[in-house]
C-alpha cells in the first residue's frame, strides 16, 4: 500500500528518537511490500525558532492531507522564556484540535520483561496485563466555562458532555473491545454526576450493538483502586477526559517506564496522530541515550489503526519484544545483568529483527 506519512520530530530528544522510528518503518515498507513516504515538518520549539509560532498553519495541513502523523516530543527550557500563546506546547494542543482527535488510546502492558520496573507486587502482575484505555479528549470540564466571583472566593468549572460525544468515542471502544478480548469497562461518577448518568445511559444503549462484547460499569474511584488492586481483570476502559487523564498515568507508573509508552488519537476516519507519551526530555538530550521504544511503538499504533496493517503492527511489537528477551536495554530500563545500548543501536536491533 502507499502511504504518507507526515513526521513531527519536534524538540530536544525528538529529532532523536524519530529518526529511529522512520528507520523501523522504512524496514516494514521493505519487508512487506509497502510504499511509505515521509514529510517532515517542524513543530514546538523548532517551529517558534523558524517561523516564529508553535504550529503554522501549513504544518496543520500537511497533516490533514496525510494518512497519519507520528509526532516525537516538544518543549524545553530553550523556550520557558517565550510568551504563553506561542509556547510550544500550545502548538502541541492546537494541533490535536485542528486534527480533531477525540478519541486518546493509551496501551497499558507490562513487558514481562521489565516486570522489576513495575511498581506492584509480582503475585498482583504474575496475569497478563494489557489494557487499552480510551481517553475522550475535546470534551468534559477541560473544556467548559469557568467562573470565579469578584470577591475571588468562589470558582467554578462547567463539566458538559453531550450524547454524541460519548457515542462516538463509545463506538470506538465497542469496536476495539470485539477485536481484542471482548472486555469493555465503561468508568464514570454517575452515582453522582449528571454527565456520568448520560454517559452511561449512552454506553447501555449502544451495548445492545454490540452483543459480542461484555460490558461492565465502575465508578471512577473504584477503577482507580482495581487497576492496583487487579489490574489483569480489564481489557478495553472507557472514560471522560478528566477521569481518563488521571487513570492513564496511573497505568503509565504501573507499566514502570516512560519511554517504552506509545499512544494515538483518533477522530473520525483513520487519520491519527501518534506519540510517546513521554516528554523532551532535554536532561538527556543529544546524548544517544534515549529510548526511542515508546516512538517506535507509536509507529506500531499507526500501522494498526490509522494503515490497517495489523499484521506489520504486530511484527514490530514482536521484534521490540525480541530485543528486551535478547537483554538490551536503554540507560533508562536498565537493571544488572542486561547489556546496555544507545539510543541508534536500540532502533538498528529492532530494525534488523523485521
Ligand atoms: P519528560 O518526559 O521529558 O522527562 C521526564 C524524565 O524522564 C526525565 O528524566 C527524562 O530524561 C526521562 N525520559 C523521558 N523520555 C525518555 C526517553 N524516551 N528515554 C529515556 N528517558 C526519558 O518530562 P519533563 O522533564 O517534565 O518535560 C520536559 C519537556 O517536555 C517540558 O518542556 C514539557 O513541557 C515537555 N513535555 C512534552 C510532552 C509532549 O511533547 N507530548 C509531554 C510531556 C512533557
């Protein structure tokens, strides 16, 4: 198939890790028979130094008019002196916007392994975990009113959510649930909030759709405490965008390490945008020491859910796996008795391994 791919490497580690994901993707056109192109753009920091705004409007196209975006990190100190409408993460936001994602999918697994990095004890791990969890991403009280009286001792935040925007991050979910293991967990608050009890009339409704799929409900607080408690129980969790922040992190720290963790958003149509969930680490920059996994399985989300390409997807899940099996590891996952590599090696192991 053809593809084009537009690529953000953004600032500090991003130029590197990137690098390391297009060579990865490159070997999968090879190998598979594929024709990808990629146009790189600037975006962040890189951008506000070139043309003096986070994202300009031709970035923003480019990346409407592509199949998929695979985004590095942004920000930095180089730019904390910069007024805050053009800082670079606000380009970050604009363009998840202006791409119209609403829909964020944050993998929780734990690589076996990397187990010693996970926080939880070995007998609450010893199950398999894989979980998805799906984060709507442009509604909920992120993006309400917000108000505070003129004597400044009150404040308040509008949380709103209609039907259509819980159905259509729903249907994802469904959809992605039938694929996986059939399991979907719905979270939200409706035993007190009113956007909750929409939600999860909305959810109910739609389940009747879907009669392949099983379908539970768990209030936020208790969600937060079972994906301690047990996490191996959940397939697919879906979730409003506050919730969905705090219970995405919390997967993060229970995965055990930053920078093997990929995510995407999706909106309508294939058309996604694609990251490490980790930052620009600029401690580490320009060192040949960052891990350029969790980009790398970023490319692996693309293939999957925005090229169809489950097939390749999985081959680069598999060979990510092979090398930690092998023992290599980047400064950051490292742990007595494996061999540490940079950040260019780990990219050239995965690649050689498809
Ligand atoms: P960070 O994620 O960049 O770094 C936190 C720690 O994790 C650092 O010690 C860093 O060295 C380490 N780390 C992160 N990614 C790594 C990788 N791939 N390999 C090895 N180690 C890695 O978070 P921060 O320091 O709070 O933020 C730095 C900058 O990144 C800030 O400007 C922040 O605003 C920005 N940021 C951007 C994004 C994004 O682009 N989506 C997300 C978070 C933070």
């Amino acid at each position: 198939m053809e593809a084009r791919i537009v690529t953000l490497p953004g600032d500090y580690i991003g130029p590197e890790i990137m690098r390391e994901a297009v060579k990865v993707l490159t070997r999968v056109a090879e190998k598979y028979g594929h024709s990808f192109t990629f146009e790189e753009h600037a975006l962040g920091g890189a951008s506000i130094d070139a043309y003096g705004e986070p994202l300009t409007t031709e970035t923003l196209a480019a990346c409407n008019a592509a199949d998929a975006v695979l985004m590095g990190s942004v920000g930095g100190p180089k730019w904390d002196g910069v007024p805050a409408n053009v800082r670079p993460e606000k380009g970050l936001l604009a363009l998840r916007k202006g791409m119209q994602v609403y829909a964020n999918l944050r993998p929780c697994r734990i690589h076996p392994q990397l187990a010693g990095a996970c926080p939880l004890r070995p007998d609450i791990i010893r199950e398999p975990i894989d979980i998805m969890i799906l984060r709507e991403l442009t509604g909920d009280i992120y993006f309400g009113k917000r108000f505070r009286s003129e004597d400044r001792t009150q404040a308040t935040d509008e949380m709103a959510y209609s039907v259509a925007e819980v159905e259509r991050l729903a249907r994802i979910g469904f959809e992605m649930a039938g694929k996986r293991r059939g399991k979907l967990c719905s979270v939200d608050k409706a035993n007190v909030l009113e956007c909750s009890r929409l939600w999860r009339e909305t959810v109910q409704r739609l389940s009747k759709e879907y009669p392949q799929v099983e379908v539970s409900y768990m209030y936020v607080d208790n969600a937060a405490m079972q994906l301690i408690l047990r996490p191996s129980q959940f397939d697919v969790m879906i979730t409003g965008n506050l919730f969905g922040d705090i219970l995405s992190d919390e997967s993060a720290a229970i995965a055990g390490s930053l920078g093997m963790m990929p995510s995407a958003s999706l909106g309508d149509g294939t058309r996604g945008l694609y990251e490490p969930i980790h930052g620009s680490a600029p401690d580490i920059a320009g060192r040949d020491i960052a891990n350029p996994l969790g980009t790398i399985l970023s490319g692996a989300l693309l293939l999957r859910h925005s090229l169809g390409l489950e097939q390749e997807a999985a081959a680069i899940e598999k060979a990510v796996s092979e090398v930690l099996d092998a023992g290599y590891r980047t400064p950051d996952i490292y742990s007595e008795g494996t061999e540490k590599v940079g950040c260019i090696r780990m990219g050239d192991l995965v690649t050689e391994r498809i």
